[in-house]
C-alpha cells in the first residue's frame, strides 16, 4: 500500500498564515499606489490650473500678476515671487513686457500622497519694445518646466518650479 503525506494542522496553519501575511501586504501595498495614483491626479490638475497665472505677467499690472503667482507657491518660491516684484516689475514696465503662457501639455514624473512632480510644456508668448524702438517684438517659443506639488491642508501648491536645466524661469 502507498503511503500519501498529509500536512499536519500546524503545517497548514503556518501555511494559511503566511498567505495572510502576504495578502496583508499586498493590499497595503495597493492602497499605497491608489492614494499615490489619486494624488498624481489631483496635483497635474492643480498644476495645470495655476501655470499660467505663474508663468505669465503683464507690464501694466505686474505686481498684482505676482502676487497672484505667489498665493499658489509655498515656501522658498513664496518669497521668490516677492523679490520679482523688485527686479522685474521696473524692466517690464520700461520694456513694456507682456508675456502669456499656456499648457500645452503635462504629465506626473512621479508622485506620492503628499508630494508630486509635474512636467509641463508650455507655450510662451512674449512681446516687449526694446529701448529705442516703437514696435513690439513678439517671440514665441515652447519651454519645458517641472513643478513639485506639495498639499498643505487639502490644497496642492507649487514648491519648486524650475525648467528640465534646473534654472528657475522668470515668470
């Protein structure tokens, strides 16, 4: 007669643990990626909504134009906005600078509950009057810019806003 091995209870009660374990930290592990998922979304979408008005200044309201760009940042870019009112409200108003951006496209580079990078492409559209002349010049150009998205109290605001050559670009 053969002889079949059965497990004896402790065997299988280890067994079924283990798969518990695992599953445990599977679904830990996929809750994890939903909320880091969730937060991607809702951080490109800010981001998207306020690059614009961060990027973009007109020469006759330009220290409303910053100070609305730094209602959307937080900490080191808040005070970065502040000092540009500074430097370049009198070269705008001198050159009489109006610069428009648009999203034309973005995606999340990567993100977690809290914290998100955002790649942007932008078109930009800038006319100034160089001194001397009468007629504007106009340029126009696509610029390539990343945002890192922080939540501070249900709210994704900019922290870091720099170009893919680690330059921050004036807005």
């Amino acid at each position: 007669m053969r002889r079949v091995w059965l497990p004896t209870a402790g065997v299988m009660g280890a067994v079924a643990l283990a798969l518990a374990v695992a599953v445990g930290v599977m679904l830990a592990d996929l809750g994890r990626l939903q909320a880091a998922e969730a937060a991607g979304r809702e951080a490109l979408a800010a981001a998207r909504s306020v690059a614009s008005d961060m990027l973009s200044y007109d020469y006759r309201t330009i220290e409303q134009d910053l100070a609305r760009a730094a209602g959307y940042a937080t900490g080191e870019l808040t005070g970065h906005y502040r000092r540009l009112s500074a430097t370049l409200a009198p070269a705008a108003r001198r050159q009489q600078a109006v610069q428009s951006a648009t999203v034309a496209g973005a995606a999340v580079e990567s993100a977690g509950p809290d914290r998100a990078e955002v790649l942007l492409l932008v078109n930009m559209s800038v006319a100034k009057i160089p001194a001397g002349e009468k007629a504007p010049r106009r340029q126009v150009s696509q610029s390539r810019a990343r945002f890192v998205m922080v939540n501070k109290d249900g709210r994704w605001l900019v922290a870091e806003l720099s170009t893919l050559l680690g330059a921050p670009p004036s807005p």
